[in-house]
C-alpha cells in the first residue's frame, strides 16, 4: 500500500468501525430487521470503497513501474475491467 493511499484507507475503516457499532446498537434496541439489514448493505458498499481505493492504488503502482506500452495496456484494461466489479 502506498502512504498517500493509508490515511484515507484509516479514515474509511474508522468509520466503518463506528457504523458497525451502531448495528450492533440496533440490534441491541430491537429495530427491525428492515432498518439493520439496511445499514448492513452499507457497511457492505463502504467495504467494497475500500477495496475498491487499495485495488486501483496497486494496479496504479504496476503501472508506474511498467515500462513496456503493451504491459500499461493489459493492467489499464485489467483495472477498467476490476472497476467494473465495483
């Protein structure tokens, strides 16, 4: 992982940490499954940022350290492809 990348990774994950407490605070207050399954999903979609940030930050590097054209046009590929996924 690069160290431009970590600070924003810490802060996501930081506050992914806090929306899991509040599940757990949901689950604890009886709210309905609804409103917990929804807040589940989100946590689920702010992982998937998370990967998301670490996958393009990796394929960003192997691209900056390729130096023949034809192997920055399989991992460019490669990362539009992954993005997709997201």
């Amino acid at each position: 992982m690069t160290h431009h990348k970590k600070p924003e990774i810490s802060k996501r994950l930081a506050r992914i940490e806090g929306q899991v407490r509040g599940i757990q605070r949901m689950v604890n207050e009886d709210k309905t499954y609804a409103d917990i399954v929804q807040q589940i999903s989100a946590v689920r979609a702010a992982l998937d940022g998370v990967i998301e940030i670490m996958v393009k930050d990796l394929v960003d590097h192997y691209v900056s350290q390729t130096r023949d054209e034809r192997g920055k046009e399989v991992v460019i590929e490669l990362m539009d492809t992954v993005s997709n996924i997201f």
